[in-house]
C-alpha cells in the first residue's frame, strides 16, 4: 500500500526485532517498499518446521542477523546503527507461555529490558513496542466489550501479563528521555502466509482453514462463543510503520483494531464456505483465552491517521486461495495418521 506520510523513513535505518516472523516479515517488507533499511534480529526459531521462505525476510531485509534479544553486545551493535526501533520480538504463543513461564519471562521481560536499556543509550529517535490486546483480559466480563486504552487492565494469561509489564517499562524508562516511544496493542493478527504451531490455540483462521483443508473437523475451543477483533497482517504492518513517523503517537498508548467483533464461531462459518465437507466440532475453553472484545479506534485514527483497509471477509477469502494454491504449507504434525493395514 502506499501511503507519502512513509516518505519520511526514506533513507532511515529500522531495526526489527523479531523480524523474521509474520508480522516483523511483513513491517520490513514495507519499510524497504517506503525506502528505510532494515535490520532484522531474530533466532528463527518460533516454528517447529521452516517458515522463513514463505516471508521473504532475506529479500527485503537490508541486514539479517541470527540472535537473542536478550545479548545484550548483539543489541548493542544493531541499535547504534539505527534510527527507529520496533521492538516486535517476543515468545508470544498465549498456550505456550502458559505451559513455559519461564521462558516467556526471558523472552518478553529480560530481552525487553535489554532492548530498552540498549535504545538509551543509542541514537535512535523513537522506539515502538509491540504490545497485545490480551492486557485487556476479560475487561469487566460481562459480554461483548469494547476496549479502550484508558480503562483498567486485567491480564489473565502469562502472556499478556509479560506485555503489560513491557509497557510499564517502555514508559517509565523511555519517557522523559531523548528517545520517543509509542505503544501499540494488537488485536487479532491473521492472513497469509500465517501458520499455526502445534498445542497453541491462537491463529484461528489458518488452524480453520488448514483443518478443513486437510479434512479434520473445525474445532470451536469455548464452542467459538468467544469475539476477537481480526485485523489483516498488512494493516497491521501500515500501523505499525505510520507509529515511527506520527508526531501524535509519540508517549502514546494506541489500539491496532478494526473497531468490529466477531465470533469464532463467524470466522468459522466464513471459512467453512471454501470447503462444503467441513464439519464443526465444539471443544473447552483453554486456560488464559479471553473471551475477549474489539477495539475503540478513536486513538489510531485521530493519531495514526489508520484505519484498516482489509475487510474480514476479504481477508479470509484471500487466505484459503493462497491455502489452496500452496497445500504443501500444511506442517506434517498437522496431517492425519494414516490407518495402518493388517
């Protein structure tokens, strides 16, 4: 997409922390489309089979280096280098960190200490932290509910607590300091080449899709009772990119929604209408899945100047063509065990 406000980072140095998944794949596509260099910090190792092909990080990246947020000589080296920072990197499964709190807290809480003490100490203008609308938990629970950035925060996962926390700290170490800082909380990220990982319960349209697609049920964790507000990678990506630029983001905290609530249930049905053997199978709610809600969008749109351009039903339908036309993506954890014969 093209946007002129993106002609500001021509020429500007972007390290992406976390870079080499999805959403950092995606921000670093548009940061070479707007004329920045990005730098790419990741371990790649977020999937148990090989994704990075399908994201082209090594294409549009200026720079790729293999590590860990929390080195901080490797944090170091890459910041005094930058200008802008988007610190996307995280161990961000919700059913992970749940299983593996340790590992989430070296991940989320000890590498985004690391990269904020290294941003001090650098010459980078502003840094944006990628947070998650899981903070929000389950708001006051009591149906649908739209989350505002200002209202009180009760995360119920680990996840979302470790997010929380970098939030807190983004501000109280960045905030009266020379380094501008912005804060934005995703809601439900999807679209292609999204692939889900085994015992996690989040991406729900490539778990869908991929399980009609292979001919297992479509299951409904929570009976699919749950709404999340999905919003397609590539508006996420513009949202983020416009963060680095937007005079108004600066000390802000800012949702990344599309304003709408939809059932997983709903999601379900759109998928289902790509492939008419798909059958539905209700499951229970796992621990630490919100029931969950959608976003006040006054904020993004009053100081990101963003809205997203992706309707859902777009989106899904753009998701299973690619599905179809690249059906070996499907990890083989995924695809059923063959009966064995006699």
């Amino acid at each position: 997409m093209k946007d002129s406000r993106l002609q500001k980072l021509d020429g500007a140095r972007v390290l992406v922390t976390g870079g080499g998944g999805l959403v950092g794949s995606r921000i670093v596509a548009l940061l070479k489309a707007s004329g920045a260099r990005a730098s790419v910090l990741d371990r790649f190792d977020a999937y148990p089979h090989s994704v990075r092909g399908l994201f082209d990080v090594d294409v549009n990246a200026h720079k790729v280096v293999f590590g860990d947020v929390r080195e901080a000589a490797t944090v170091r080296w890459l910041v005094q280098q930058a200008d802008y920072v988007i610190h996307a990197a995280a161990y961000a499964d919700v059913a992970a960190c749940t299983r593996e709190p340790e590992v989430a807290f070296a991940a989320n809480l000890q590498g985004t200490q690391t990269v904020l003490q290294e941003t001090l100490r650098s010459p980078v203008k502003r840094l944006v932290f990628v947070s998650s609308a899981s903070v929000y938990g389950n708001g006051r629970g009591d149906g649908v509910q739209e989350f505002t950035e200002s209202q009180p925060l009760v995360p119920i996962s680990v996840y979302a607590n470790t997010k929380l926390w970098g939030e807190h700290q983004a501000r109280l170490m960045l905030g009266g300091s020379d380094r501008e800082f912005a804060v934005l909380r995703y809601f439900s990220v999807y679209g292609d080449p999204q692939v889900p990982k085994p015992g996690s319960h989040s991406w729900m349209v490539p778990w869908l899709s991929m399980s009609a697609q292979i001919g297992l049920p479509m299951r409904l964790n929570g009976g699919g009772r749950q709404v999340r507000d999905m919003v397609h990678v590539d508006d996420i990506a513009h949202a983020t990119v416009l963060a680095l630029v937007a005079e108004g983001a600066v000390s802000q905290t800012i949702n990344v929604g599309s304003g709408k609530a939809t059932s997983v249930r709903e999601i379900a049905e759109m998928v289902a209408r790509h492939y008419p053997a798909a059958s539905l199978v209700d499951a229970p709610l796992p621990e630490g899945d919100p029931l969950g809600g959608y976003a006040d969008t006054r904020r993004s749109r009053d100081l990101l100047g963003w809205a997203p351009a992706v309707t859902l039903e777009e989106g899904v339908d753009r998701y299973v063509a690619w599905l179809k036309a690249s059906p070996d993506v499907v990890p083989d954890w995924m695809l059923p065990v063959p009966a064995l014969t006699a």
